[in-house]
C-alpha cells in the first residue's frame, strides 16, 4: 500500500484521490472476506492441537472452495453496489476515475482470498515461514510492476493510475498459486475425486465461525472508509492527506494483526482448554503488541514530517498529513490491544459479542463523535480522526472485559 501511495502520489494529488476512494471500497470487501477466513486458522488449528493429523487434508480442501466462494461473492458485491457509489458525495471527475480503477482491481479480490485462506491454513499447522516469504515477493513483484507499468519504465506502455491495478492483478495472482501448491503438500491433498465433494457441515461451520468476524471487522473497515468520504467532503488536499497517513498505520497495523493471528492459533491448539494457560497465551501476546506499538507510534511521532514529505510535495497535505500521524502516533498501543485481545476471544470461539462490540463502538461512538468534532466543532480532518482513535479505545476496553470474564 505505501509502494502505492508513493507511485500514484507521483501521477499527482488527483489520482491519489482517485485510488484512496477506489481503495476504500474494495478494501472494505476484502477486509470482510479475509476477517471471514480465520475460520479456517481455528478449525486447522484444532485438529493439529488434537493430532488429527487425518483431518488436514478435508479441512483445507474445505478451506479452499470457501475462500474462493468468498473471493467470487466480494467481487459480486463491487459490482452489485456499483449505483450506490454516485450517492457518496464525492467530486464528479474522481468518481469516474475511481468506478473504472475499481471495476479493474476488484477482480484481485479472488486471488487474494484464496491466497489468504491458504496461508491460515499452513500458519495453523506451525508453518508460517513459507506463506510470509511468498507474501514479500509478491509485495516486491508489486513494487516493479507498480513502478514500470506506473510510469511506463523500460519502453512499457505508461498506464499510470492502471498499472498499479494491473500489478496488483499479477501479485495476487502470483502469491496464491505458490501458496497454494504449498499448503497443498502440508495437507498431503491431491487434485482427486474426493476434492470436488466439500464437506456441507464443515463448510456451515466455517460459516458459523467466520461471518461474524467478517461482520466485525466489517464494521471496523467500513468506519475507516466512511472517514475517506467525509475528507472528500473536506475536499481533494485533506483525502490526499488521508490516505498517507492511513497508508502508514495500515502498515503498522500488521505487527499486532500477526501477533493477533498467532494468539489465536495458540489458544485454538489448546485441547485441554484450560483457563491459565489461555491467559498465559494471551498475556504474552499482549505483552509482545504493546511493546511493538509503543515504539511504533514514538516513531511515527518523531518522523511524521519525514514520512508526510515522502509522499506529497503539496505543504498543504503534508501539514495535515502530520496532524494526522500525531494522532495515529497516540492510538498505536491501545490499537495493538484491542486487535490481539480480539485474536484471543476468537480462538474460543468467542465471536458474537465481539462483533456486536464492535458495531456499537465504530459506529454508535467513532463516526457520530468523528462527524461532531470534525464538522460541528469544525476541527475538520483531526477531529474525524480523534472519534476514530474514541472507538478504538471503547474496542479495546470492552473486549478485555470480555476475555477476563471467559477465562476465569
């Protein structure tokens, strides 16, 4: 996303605009079905806890026709919610521009979903180390096309807002082949017969268990993206400001999912499902986040000019850019909290009242106080961002509630 960020802030503030609205949308999809997806981490996780070794490869056949039952249904929804994208307020010549980039890298959302339920299902069974080297080369597969078809390097055509869609097309394209193939020999499971004949309950129940994540974090992605069309409200310089300073704790943002991610595998594998052990995971897990996001938003204080000047040469960007990273500097800890009390609740299985804590913090506290600060009180893009950073803080404080109760 920041290798992005940089090329399309090089193509101008416009396109810029452009791909953060499109990246919006599709983002809010994606994060749906990739939340949807830890399903498979519990259920693979459990009977490699158990020693059911016999079960891996049902399960991540299982794994793979809902990946990519989810990846068809997210790129169906593009389309279906294609009307309803002139409805949002946004100014007419980026709208048109991002319904054509949309229309494009939407299909990428089938690739990646089957790349990521792949990747849980190997990081399920302790082999995580494969998945993320095939995650990096695909981020620097992206970075060479991005940047060649970008600005059309080497005598290659200069397709500009597109390349970057085409090159993201290629790298997903590319991570789920080799992920798969994969996660495949770990399971010992073939292209036979018995692969074509899901099991109907053990897909229900990846249902069962993923949706209500999907919804979740449904609800907390959507908050984000709803703040993207409120800085287009605020006009092209504060959405441009936006997306780099979301660009930058998007990245931050994977050191506790990971964390997030691997709590939850522990906890899943706990077969005698004792209470101090679970605590003892999820301690550790959140011992290792806090001291991440703690030197994470030091830096993110100290180089915000750096970061902001990296990616606009615009003085009225990055000054918003950086009111935008000190506020973002300010929440990383209490955001790695809540996102890896979060992975400890699902590895219960506890996944119900997570969701409903979630709808009810983004969207009964974040957007309401991020809409009073930032238009009535009339502190514009900072104050969108403290209601955000106002909703994080009751996710954190609620779902911890939450797990100290169940593991009692």
């Amino acid at each position: 996303m920041l290798v992005d960020t940089y090329v399309l802030s090089r193509l101008g503030t416009e396109c810029l605009a452009t791909a953060a609205l499109a990246g919006a949308i599709l983002g809010t999809f994606v994060v749906f079905g990739s939340s949807s997806l830890s399903s498979v981490s519990v259920l693979a996780a459990q009977a490699h806890g158990e020693g059911h070794s016999d079960k891996q490869s049902a399960i991540f056949r299982d794994a793979l026709w809902y990946s990519a039952f989810l990846g068809v249904v997210l790129v169906c929804l593009v389309y279906f919610f294609g009307p309803v994208y002139g409805l949002l307020g946004q100014h007419p010549n980026i709208l048109a521009d991002a319904t054509r980039f949309l229309t494009l890298i939407s299909w990428s959302a089938i690739p990646e979903m089957v790349f990521l339920g792949a990747k849980a299902f190997s990081e399920a069974l302790g082999k995580p180390l494969f998945p993320m080297f095939v995650q990096y080369a695909a981020v620097l597969m992206n970075i060479v096309l991005s940047i060649f078809l970008g600005f059309g390097l080497f005598g290659l055509p200069k397709f500009g807002l597109y390349g970057v869609g085409y090159a993201l097309l290629s790298a997903t394209s590319f991570s789920a082949m080799v992920a798969v193939l994969y996660a495949a020999r770990l399971a010992s499971c073939g292209l036979t017969s018995a692969f074509f004949k899901p099991d109907g309950a053990r897909l229900a129940r990846l249902l069962r268990l993923g949706l209500p994540v999907g919804f979740s974090q449904l609800s907390e992605i959507a908050a984000f993206n709803f703040v993207v069309i409120m800085m287009g409200w605020l006009g092209p310089t504060a959405l441009a400001a936006h997306q780099i300073a979301y660009s930058c704790i998007a990245l931050t943002y994977r050191l506790p999912l990971g964390v997030s991610q691997a709590t939850c595998i522990r906890v899943s594998q706990c077969s005698d499902r004792s209470s101090e052990n679970i605590r003892q995971i999820a301690l550790a897990g959140l011992t290792l986040s806090s001291v991440i996001m703690a030197v994470v938003g030091l830096l993110l204080f100290v180089l915000r000019h750096v970061l902001a000047s990296i990616f606009s040469a615009d003085p009225s960007v990055v000054e918003i850019a950086e009111s935008l990273l000190v506020i973002a500097a300010l929440f990383q800890l209490i955001d790695g909290i809540q996102v890896t009390v979060i992975g400890a609740l699902r590895g219960m299985e506890d996944v119900k009242i997570p969701m409903l804590v979630a709808y009810g913090s983004y969207w009964g506290v974040a957007i309401p106080l991020g809409f009073v600060l930032g238009f009535v009180w009339k502190l514009n893009a900072p104050g969108i961002w403290i209601g955000l950073a106002s909703g994080i803080l009751v996710v954190a404080l609620a779902n911890s509630c939450r797990f100290w109760k169940l593991s009692r």
